[in-house]
C-alpha cells in the first residue's frame, strides 16, 4: 500500500513539475537573446511600465503567458520577479518578460517587433 501511494505521489509531482511554465533558474542568454529553460524566446511589453502590474490580462495573457518564475527562484544581477497571480513573473531590468503562445519551437522568435509593443528580450 505504502509503495502504491509513493508510486502516486511521484507521478503527480513529475506531472506537475512538466505542467509548470516555471523556470528552474533565471532565463539564460542565446544568439543574442533570453530564453527559458527549453530555449524558447522572451519578450516585453512596451504596455507594462517598470515595477508596475502587467498590462496584458485576458486574450492577450492567453497569447503571451508570463513567463513565471519557480517558488526557490532568486532575482540575479538585471533579473528581478514580480507578484503575478499564482506567483512570481520573471522581469528583466524592471520590465516584465512573457513568451508567445506562436512560438513553436526553440529560438522561433515570431512575435518580435509584433504590433510594434512586444520586443525579444535582449542583453
């Protein structure tokens, strides 16, 4: 019995651990660009203003996801967190950071310069 609900209690957490748009650590620099932890392209909103709260709610959050920050995540040199609901956003000097849901694979960067307000984060 004790094995069975071990065996549970971990495929959960594996789950959950798979499900969370988290990042291990702060997002890491790539050809010239943050990326998160499976390579996939940051950016800001020119909406959002430093230390303030995100300007992108409803579709636009469907469409750009915060990129979240894990709960043992510590700010490092520019990169900072933010209160966000369910957590903490990753922002990089005082700008809040988000991916695009367009995105498909690692280094797709489609939503750079996208209406002239969203911009990949660079160094």
């Amino acid at each position: 019995m004790k094995k069975r609900i071990l065996t549970i209690v971990t495929a959960a957490v594996a789950a959950a651990c798979l499900a969370s748009p988290a990042f291990a650590a702060a997002p890491k620099e790539s050809n010239g660009m943050f990326v998160d932890d499976n390579g996939m392209t940051l950016y800001t909103f020119d909406k959002d203003t430093k230390g303030g709260a995100s300007a992108c709610s409803g579709g636009c959050a469907q469409a750009w996801p915060a990129a979240m920050a894990g709960a043992s995540d510590q700010p490092s040199g520019k990169w900072t967190t933010e209160a966000a609901d369910g957590g903490k956003q990753w922002a990089y000097d005082g700008k809040r950071v988000y991916r695009f849901a367009k995105d498909t694979k690692p280094g797709d960067k489609s939503g750079d310069n996208f209406k002239d307000v969203w911009h990949v984060v660079k160094p």
